[in-house]
C-alpha cells in the first residue's frame, strides 16, 4: 500500500505539493479549512528573473529564473504573457545600472537553459528576454505614430505605453522583460481541475486540521493516520509547529494590493514598474494589467501595500509570529470600505505621479490581500524552500509562488530516502483553458471580484 501523506493547507503550496507526490503515486490527503483552493494571499507576477527585487542575490534571482520556468509548464492556463516594463524615477534612490548587469546575466542562462532543453523556451526568445531604451530612442517610440492593438514586439509594446508615462521623470535607460503575469484565480481553477480527478487525493475542503499528535510511527490529524506531514498553511505554519512542539523561527507580512478601473484605455499595457525604496513615500509602484480595463496597483509605502507593524516575527515561545487584530479582521472577516477607497485612491495617485491620465482611474472592487510568511529573520528573502525535521515532517515555507515545484521534488526525494512506499504513478489529468476560463471566472465571481479578472491580455508569448 502506498504511503499515505497529510498537507495542511490548499494554498499554492499545498495544491502543488499534492499534485506532485499524486503523481508520484503517494496516497494523499490535502486538508484546506477554506471552500476553495488558492484563496490566500494574491498573486499577480511571476518573478521569473526577480528583477523587482534590487536587493536580493543573483542566486535568489536564478532560482526565480528556473523555478518560473517550471511552474509554467504545471499550469500552463495561468500566465498573462505580457512583458514587464521596469523604470527608475529620478526621485528614486536606486539607478538602473546595476538591474542592466543582472540582466545580461539571466539572458546567458536562460539562452543556456533553452539550450539545455528547448521545452525550457516558456518565457520566448532567449534573444528578446528583455531590450534596453535610452532617452533618445524612447521619446522616438513615443512619437511613433503606429496603433498596434495586439502587440508582439517589445517595441510595440512600449509604443503606446510610452505615450502615457511622463519621460521627464525617469532615469535611463528603461528596460522591458519577459516576466510575465501569474492568474491567481486560474491558478486555484487548474489546481482544482487536476485534483478533483487524481483518484489517489482525498480533497477535504472546509476542513481544518484542528488536532495534531504522533503516535506509533504516524502523524494523526484530526484522529487518521498518516505516515507524512506537510505543512503548507501559509503564515499559519507556526500554529502547525506549536501544536507538535516544533520550534521555527519566522517573519509574518500583511500586505495588500488595489484593485482599480481606468475604462478610457482601449490599448494593452505591460506590467509597469517604478521603482522605490520599499517602505518610503517613494516606495515601488507596480502596474499590472487585467482585461477590461482593471488595473490591479501595488505601492510600497506605509498608506497603500505596506502597514506600520504589518511586519511580526516569531518569539522562542512560539513559531507563529503574531498579527495584530487590525490585519486579522481583514484576513477572516471583512475590511471598512472606507479604508479601501482611501488606500486605492493613494495607490492610483501614487502611480499618476508617472502616468498622469491615469488619474482618472476608479476604486472598482476589494483588495487583493493577504499574510504571508517568510522563514528565518531576513525579510528580503524571496526564492525559499522546504524545510525537514526528523519525524516524517516537511514545512513549504513559501515566499514566492514559483518555488513550490522545488519544494515538492525536495519532499519526494526525503520520501524516498525514508524508503516510503509509492502505488503507480499517475498521469496529469486533462484538462483545457476553456474548462479553466469557466471555474476561474467563477471563482472570481464568488470571492467578490470583477469576473473579467479571472482572464488573461495575452494570449502568445511576446516576442
Ligand atoms: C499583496 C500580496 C501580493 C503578492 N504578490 C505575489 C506575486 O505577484 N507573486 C508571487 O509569487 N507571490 C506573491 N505574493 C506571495 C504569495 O501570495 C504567497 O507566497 C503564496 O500565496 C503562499 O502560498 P502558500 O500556499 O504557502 O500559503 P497560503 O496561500 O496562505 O495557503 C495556506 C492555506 O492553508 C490553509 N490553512 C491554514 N491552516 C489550516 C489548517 N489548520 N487546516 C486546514 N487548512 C489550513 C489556509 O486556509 C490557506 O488556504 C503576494 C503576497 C501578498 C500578500
């Protein structure tokens, strides 16, 4: 008989890690306390590359690079494959010189990547993974007179987008990347497409994992036995830890993103950046496009993304850092509409500073919200992994949403060390867009958001 496993939580994490080991051919249980899959913290950025994060290593940057490149091929219906347009305002304390280096770097490993393999070829070219704009040649491409609708190149797609973003504020040169926009509600549909259909997982929605002990060589939850632990409850996870008397240090982060509408725009935007230092009142803005003229803003600064004491950490007590009442009222019940039109309002005012017409853009639902955590001390952290202790007990402790197919082979090849006992593989059920396009729209609909974000603006990898 296979082994048979336990994952606490259906987040990214957990729904990933199930979907892997079922294949593997390991008897598993997900147990989510929610009614559906992937309704934790938003995701809108893949990340492939890490150029958002001019802070992290260029280690922390490959891994992001591969880990991406991974994650598309297990749901290939979630990527929004429009570039990213990446900027430094002059108010910005950081420059653009040293984002150039690390780009050159990742176009050599993706080329090599794609030469290695060529399925690795997910984020297009390696030739086009990202082109560089003097001052000089983007005020040309802004006086370029073409209207392309669909863009293909990343020329077309700075064309119409230069014309909205005010040249005079930014440090040069600009760059466009090939990192692409990640669904989250297509994510929670195709992860809920596969599993539902795996005949070796048990989906135990609405179902929390309350009661925790070992005993005899197996892990009880909520009275069955299981021969695997996996945590995968988000920023949770410590109260998994506290409950088997694990000690783990981490930090917890509220954080929150707006959802606006600015309807006057018929023409496709990239994902925009304007950098910033995180936490100042020139904090990054981030752009990122949704169909039907919703635009989906992050700021970070302390009146929009960010909250003062929005960070909390572990004590030597406890593994679960702990959130004020504030976030967690937010988190389980609902937020002041109030503070959503304020918070939006700053957010869209944030990124008019560049865009000036998109002052006119409108507060058009919730947030996108959520905790999450960040393992050890180092808040900068970004491409994370699993961590083991003795006992037949892993920890997902995800940061970003790319990493969890590293996570999932690190816990098959611990499974397999403890020489633990798989059935017959399974194939990855079938399943096709048109199938996501109907649940994810769905789900959207009953989280309360705008239906038309549960789609994606591009279709074909921008080349
Ligand atoms: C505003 C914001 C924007 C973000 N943007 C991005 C982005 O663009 N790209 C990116 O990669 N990442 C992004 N992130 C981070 C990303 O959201 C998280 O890394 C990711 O969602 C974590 O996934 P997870 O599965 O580990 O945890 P979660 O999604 O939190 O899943 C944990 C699940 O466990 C369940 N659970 C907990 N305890 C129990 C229990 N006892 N019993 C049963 N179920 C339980 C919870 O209900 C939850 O569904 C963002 C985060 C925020 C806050």
């Amino acid at each position: 008989m296979a082994a048979k496993v336990a994952i606490i939580g259906g987040g990214i994490a957990g729904s990933s890690v199930a979907l892997f080991l079922a294949q593997e051919g390991y008897d598993i249980t997900l147990f989510e306390q929610e009614s559906s899959l992937v309704s934790g913290p938003p995701m809108c950025h893949l990340h492939a590359g890490g150029n958002l994060y001019p802070d992290i290593s260029d280690e922390q940057c490959i891994k992001l690079l591969k880990q991406s490149i991974e994650l598309i091929g297990y749901y290939p219906h979630t990527i929004d494959y429009r570039p990213t347009l990446i900027t430094y305002p002059k108010s910005s304390q950081e420059n653009p010189k040293e984002l150039h280096r690390r780009l050159d770097m990742l176009q050599i490993i993706y080329k090599e990547l794609t030469q290695q393999d060529s399925t690795n070829k997910r984020l297009g070219e390696p030739e086009n993974y990202f082109k560089s704009y003097s001052y000089k040649e983007a005020k040309a491409l802004q006086h370029n007179p073409l209207a392309v609708k669909e863009p293909k190149t990343l020329d077309e797609w700075m064309i119409q987008t230069l014309r909205e973003i005010d040249l005079e504020q930014l440090q040069y040169p600009l760059f466009i990347v090939q990192e692409y926009g990640l669904n989250l509600f297509r994510i929670a549909a195709s992860a809920e497409l596969m599993l539902q259909k795996l005949p070796n997982v048990t989906l135990k929605l609405n179902t929390k994992a309350q009661t925790l002990s070992r005993s005899q060589d197996k892990w009880l939850v909520n009275e069955e036995s299981f021969d695997y632990l996996i945590n995968a409850a988000g920023f949770r996870s410590g109260i998994i830890d506290d409950l088997i008397g694990k000690k783990r240090s981490r930090l917890v982060e509220f954080k929150a993103a707006y959802v606006s509408r600015w309807e006057k725009q018929e023409h496709l935007f990239p994902e925009i950046i304007f950098q910033g230092k995180r936490g100042t009142p020139e904090g990054m803005g981030q752009f990122t496009p949704y169909p039907a003229g919703y635009y989906q803003l992050h700021g970070m600064t302390q009146d929009i993304t960010l909250y003062p004491h929005g960070l909390v950490k572990s004590s030597p007590l406890s593994a679960q850092p702990r959130l004020s009442s504030e976030f967690l009222q937010k988190i389980e019940q609902k937020w002041e509409w109030s503070e959503v039109e304020q918070r939006t309002q700053a957010a869209i005012r944030h990124i008019s500073r560049y865009m000036p017409a998109f002052s006119s853009a409108k507060v058009a639902a919730k947030p996108l919200y959520g905790a999450q955590q960040i393992p050890g001390e180092d808040a900068t952290l970004r491409a994370s992994e699993v961590s083991f202790e003795s006992e037949n007990y892993a920890r997902c402790e995800t940061v970003k949403a790319s990493s969890v197919f590293t996570m999932a082979k690190d816990i098959a090849a611990d499974m397999q060390t403890k020489g633990l006992i798989k059935a017959t593989t399974q194939n990855v059920p079938h399943y096709t867009k048109e199938d996501v396009d109907k649940l994810a729209t769905q789900i959207a609909a009953s989280r309360e958001y705008p239906k038309a974000m549960a789609g994606i603006t591009t279709l074909f990898p921008a080349t």
